[in-house]
C-alpha cells in the first residue's frame, strides 16, 4: 500500500543551512545569491543542492517564491501568520 500523504521533508544539515542563508537575506533572493551567501559562511553545500532544497522548500510553503524579470526564481523565508 502507498500512502496518500506527501512525505514529511528530511531536516538535513543543509536544508537547515539553506534555510538560515535565506532567513540572513531578509529578502527576495536567487539559489545563485543564497549559495555565494552560504559560500561566504564557509559552507561545502553545492550549487545544485540548494537549487533543490530551495524547489522542495517552496513546494511545502516554507519559501515564497517569485520569476524575477529575467527569468530566475527568486526565493524569501514566509513571514509567520
């Protein structure tokens, strides 16, 4: 039997990191901009890792996400309520 349920996302080292680079921007910004971020920190997490985390993040409402004019997504933190 398969489960009707979406599956509860896997609170990873890195979708943590993600999460408080994006939460550290406070604005609307691209993977690109969230990676050169987590890069500065010092962070190992790869550019394709947070293209990923970032789509799987909006997908369950954790992220806003918006096209930007020339075409890329942009992504912030929700604010609560």
């Amino acid at each position: 039997m398969t489960s009707t349920e979406p599956a509860t996302p896997r609170q990873t080292r890195q979708r943590a990191e993600i999460r408080q680079a994006a939460e550290a921007l406070a604005t609307f910004a691209t993977a690109q901009e969230i990676h050169d971020q987590l890069r500065h920190q010092g962070s190992g997490v790869g550019l394709a890792t947070v293209y990923r985390t970032l789509q799987s993040m909006a997908a369950s409402g954790e992220l806003d996400a918006i096209r930007t004019p020339d075409g890329h997504t942009a992504y912030r933190t929700c604010s609560p309520g």
